[in-house]
C-alpha cells in the first residue's frame, strides 16, 4: 500500500482492510514525506501487523508500488492506494480469477461513491490525425448505480485503474510496469507494457472496492497533495509517455481540464498558508461565494485575480490548449 496525495486517510483505509481480509497476508505500507507525528500514531495503532517503509522524500504511486513490490517474497501481490476501502470477499474474489485466467493482473469492480460506479474495467480508444495517435481512456460504466450486485461479466481489460490491482511481481518488475516518471496516465502505461509482453489483464466485476473521492484534506495533506497534482510535473509525465509510446495521451488536451478540476479541492489560502486555519478559512470563503448569489459580488473581482495566480502556480497555462470539442 502508497499513499496517492493524502495522509489523513490511511489509517481508515487499514482498518477496513483489516477487518474485511481474513486471508492470511502480508501488509506493506510504503510512505514518503508523511509528518512525524502521524508516522507515531500509525504505528501505535498498527504495531507489528504493518511492515513500515518509511522515506523523508515524497514518493508518486510508481515510486512506492516498486519499493513495495522488491519486498515481496510471494508470487502475487496487491498494489493498492491508501485512499480505497474494500468490500468483504474482494481478496479471494482477485485471486480466483487471477487464477483461472492466468493474468498478469487483475483489477477489481472500483466505486467512486456508496452507490457510484467509478469504473468496471477499462478500455483504450486511439484515433490518428496527421499521421500522430492521440489516445482516450474509457471507464466502463463511470457513473451508473451499483446496487448489492449487477450483471458485470469478467472480462480482459486493456488497462487497470491504479487505485487497486492484483499482480505477478516477478513479471511486473522485471518488465517495468510502473514507470518511476510518470505522476499520471501510469495506469494506460503499465497496461500498455504488459500488452506489450503478450500478458492478459482481466476485470473481475465480484471483486469490490471503492476509493474516498474528494475526502477533505487535513493540514498535514496540504503539501503532499500539492506536489502529487503539480500541473507542470503531471505534464512532464504525459510528455514521458508521448516520447515512450509515440501516442498523445492528453485527450486532445482536455486532460488539463480535469487537473484544474481535480486541484479545486485545495484553495489558494492553504497552498501559500498550510494549515488548518487556512482550510477552514478557506472553505467559509468557498460556502459565501457560492451561497450569497449577488451579495458576494464584491468577492468576484479578488476570487478573479486569485484564480488567475493560482493557475500560473500550478501550471495551467503550461498545458495545450484543447484542440477539439
């Protein structure tokens, strides 16, 4: 287990995970840069059930899925972010199918919400303009309702999502599967490299798991989150990939539309001032903007230029702009 751009909730996701896997296994967590404090208190809590592997640096889901993995002394292994609370019989449910099918990996029904589908598998859409391939990721079934079961077949997919995957460590290392210098799109890459080698990825739709989507930060997220979603190093990963595959990977540059989306969860106040006050601050300042309608006015002007800076230190306007749609 990594962490994907917060702290505050690996804790949470521990607890679940070790009270609905009653399988026996080893638990690795592997973490870079989280505050010494919360360090204390994991391991107060966890003890000897965890196998800690802390570093001062902070680490991108690659970076600690390989540290994890060169630890591991059995043919499989679960790679997972700290952020995914699994359902009951998940563990079994992954490994009947990985065994049935052979897989490289194998990647499980993922909820976004209670109810939400976050994605059923994945496929890969490349289409080619000008003699260059610009690549779309499709998750199967994003956004439909989940009740206790549905009629979700297991099926080969061409990538797996990040937030949890089965997979044979010797062929995941030996291959590169998790390539150390991409922040984002890592889930189309390793996909793409276990293809590659002629390996099969499968989804198996009686494996559930669902990832805390927009938890709120705490302070000691402030930092981590910022560097996991810097603009200008994602974008240094896409052209990573670009040169690696020969595809374009920024969805006709819309992807930068996502990363502005998703960064909304940190405001301005918290990224130049980090700390809780400033996230309180900060979300009261969101709740009248929104709330107020035509008396918040005179906070359009500031919420304008606050904006502005704020893109420029993320790196917004490094990105392309979208070329269609």
């Amino acid at each position: 287990m990594g962490a994907r751009d917060r702290f505050s909730t690996l804790a949470g996701c521990l607890r679940v995970l070790r009270e609905r896997t009653p399988e026996p296994h080893d638990l690795i967590v592997v973490v870079g840069g989280a505050p010494e404090a919360r360090r204390r208190a994991w391991l107060d809590e966890f003890g000897d059930g965890v196998r800690w592997i802390f570093r001062p640096e902070f680490l991108n889901q690659a970076q600690s899925r390989n540290i994890g993995l060169r630890e591991v002394r059995t043919r499989l292994a679960v790679t997972m972010d700290d952020d995914v609370m699994v359902r009951p019989g998940w563990l079994s449910a992954l490994l009947r199918c990985q065994a049935e099918t052979g897989a490289v990996m194998v990647v499980p029904l993922i909820l976004e919400a209670d109810r939400r589908i976050h994605t059923a598998g994945n496929d890969l859409y490349v289409t080619h303009e000008d003699g260059r391939a610009y690549a779309h990721k499709e998750l199967r079934f994003f956004g439909m309702t989940y009740g206790e079961r549905a009629n979700l077949e297991r099926r080969r997919t061409d990538y797996g999502e990040l937030h949890c995957q089965l997979v044979e460590v010797e062929a995941t290392l030996a291959l590169g599967a998790y390539d150390e210098q991409i922040l984002e799109v890592g889930e189309v890459d390793s996909g793409l490299v276990w293809a590659r080698a002629g390996r099969e990825m499968w989804f198996e739709p009686t494996a559930v798991v669902q990832f805390s989507y927009g938890t709120p930060l705490e302070a000691e997220d402030i930092r981590f989150f910022e560097w996991r979603w810097d603009m200008r190093a994602v974008l240094e990963g896409y052209r990573h990939f670009e040169r690696k595959w020969n595809m374009d990977m920024t969805e006709h540059g819309h992807f930068r539309d996502f990363l502005w989306y998703y960064n909304r969860q940190l405001g301005l106040l918290p990224r130049l001032f980090p700390s809780r006050w400033a996230l309180r601050v900060d979300d009261g300042l969101r709740r009248l903007r929104w709330g107020a309608g035509r008396l918040a006015a005179p906070l359009l002007l500031p919420a304008a230029l606050a904006r502005r800076y704020k893109a420029r230190r993320l790196g917004f306007d490094s990105w392309p702009p979208p070329t269609h749609g």
